[in-house]
C-alpha cells in the first residue's frame, strides 16, 4: 500500500467550516474522525494521511460533498543513498534556493530528480 497525504479544503464562512468539520466527524470513519484542521489557523482545510492502492482510491475516503476539491499527494521518503546517488549522476549539489522577486529561507535546498530515479522499498512514488 502507498501513504498519501490529502488536503480537503472548506469555505470559510463559520456556517461552512462547523459543518465540514460535523461532516468528518459524523461519518463514523476513524481516519476522518481523526483529521488535522487548520480553520483556528485561518487554513480552512482538513488534512489526512491514508494508506490506498492508488489516488482515487485514496480520494474515496473523502466525504462525496468534499472529494471533488480534496488534494491527493502521493508521499515518499528518500534515503542519503538515493540522494548522493541522484547528485552524482547529474553532477549537481544541492544549492541554497534564490529568487529575487521573494524571500525563502535559506536553508530550503532545491535538488533536480531523474526521470529514471527508482525509489526505495518503502518509498511511495505517485
């Protein structure tokens, strides 16, 4: 099974955010029961970590009012090996991200992925 990271955004209006949040809860699935919301944040959205054969099946577990709106991320890890591995095949080092039209931190770091990348075992691909 592959994890995989949905968002599941709501209206912000207070009538809209009590009744996606009584929608998650009422349904009875502990995986929505259980999800993180970002509405006291000023982020209407809900977010869930599922386990699916694939993203539609994932998406599945969003309620029918919300699944058409729901984000779907495949998420994965990387290993120091795959990354050295990555770098030496492109010959690239990570380089410290610069935009002059914004502001990031500094210690955000870009790295250039082959298409040919395989992942590990427990890494998830999308």
């Amino acid at each position: 099974m592959e994890r995989y990271l949905i968002e599941v955004p709501h209206e912000p209006e207070v009538q809209a955010c009590a009744r996606a949040v009584h929608v998650f809860l009422a349904s009875g699935s502990h995986l929505l029961s259980h999800a993180d919301w970002g509405c006291l944040d000023g982020v209407h959205s809900a977010w869930l970590i599922v386990e699916a054969e694939s993203k539609d099946e994932a998406r599945y577990t969003v309620p029918p009012a919300f699944r058409a709106d729901a984000k779907v991320v495949g998420l994965n890890k990387f290993t120091m090996e795959q990354i050295e591995c990555i770098l030496s095949h492109h010959k690239e080092r990570p380089s410290i991200a610069s935009d002059s039209s914004t502001t990031r931190r500094p210690d955000v770091v870009q790295l250039a992925v082959a298409d040919e990348f395989q992942p590990a075992n427990n890494a998830v691909t999308s």
